[in-house]
C-alpha cells in the first residue's frame, strides 16, 4: 500500500548518456545570492513499443542548490557536478565510449507556467538528483515508471453545440 502520492511516483532508467547539458547557475533564496547547478541530460534507451524495437532519448532535468537548508554540502549538488564534470557522453566522444547509466530514484513532475500570452502550459518532466555510472556489462536499457494519480473528472468533449465529439479529456 501506498503511503504517499510521491511512493506512487518513480521513475527508472537505465542506459547510455547521450547528452550532458549541465551548467552552474546562481539564484536567489530568501533575499540571498544562491550558487546552484542544473540543466538536463540525456538517456538513450532501446526498448519495444508495440513489438516494435525504438531507440528513446529520454530528457531528464536536474537541478540543486551547493548548500542545503542547514547549510551543509548538498549531496544532490556534489552528484549533479560529477555527471557534469566526469561523466562522458556520446555527444562529447562516441557511443562506445559514453558512459552507461542508471537513476533509479527519478519522478514525474508536472511543469506548469503562464506564456506571455497569458495561457497556462502545462506539460510532464522526468526529474532525478542522482545517476550512477554502471559497467557496460551491466547495462540492461530500459525506462519504466510507476505513478498514482486521481481522475478528477472524465468526459467525452463537447462542441460549440453541446454535441459530444470523439475527444475524450481527464481532468
């Protein structure tokens, strides 16, 4: 049994690092100047879909602050700058020497902010603080996710008219 929405929320991926698009950054957390490190790597992952064998880049964001609430060193950071800085991917040398990977603690978050236009966007991120180097031989590619969510409302879509058209939409 679940205790909590996030249990029901885990992502795992294991494969090659494809990209690594990861720089240090500052920001502001109360008032005060915040050094932090994020951006977004890659993970290409073989896998069947519908019987059929595709290969999938799969983004994952990544993003920590160098000191955490007490003040001491942020684990996640000093995880994020190794990939950075010791990790190798197939953009920086070739697929046989990129390194294998596999995050095994990452979630599905939902992404949501207001365009310039005023509309809501609105649109689900794979997110993970720590990835670990494997062995070659180890690697068996894969990506699967478990989430628990809750249907708030369900329904087939109405036209201008109040005709249900073949659009169904969740809430």
């Amino acid at each position: 049994m679940l205790n909590t929405i996030k249990d029901g929320n885990v992502v795992k991926i294991e494969g090659i690092l494809s990209e690594i698009d990861i720089d240090y950054k500052d920001f502001k957390k109360n008032g005060v100047d915040t050094k932090a490190i994020g951006g977004v790597i890659k993970v290409r992952v073989n896998t069947q879909i519908n019987g059929t064998d595709t290969e999938l880049e799969i983004p994952v964001h990544m993003f920590a602050a160098q000191l955490t609430n007490s003040g001491s060193p942020n684990p996640a950071y000093e995880s994020i700058a190794r990939i950075k800085d010791e990790y190798v991917s197939i953009a920086a040398s070739d697929i046989d020497h990129a390194d294998r990977v596999r995050i095994t603690k990452g979630a599905i978050n939902m992404n949501e902010y207001y365009g310039q236009d005023g509309r809501l966007i609105s649109f689900p991120r794979i997110t993970a603080s720590f990835v670990t180097k494997i062995k070659r031989e180890e690697c068996k590619p894969k990506a699967e996710f478990t989430v628990t969510f809750m249907v708030g409302k369900a329904g087939y879509e109405l036209d201008k008219d109040g005709v249900e058209t073949s659009k169904y939409k969740i809430t």
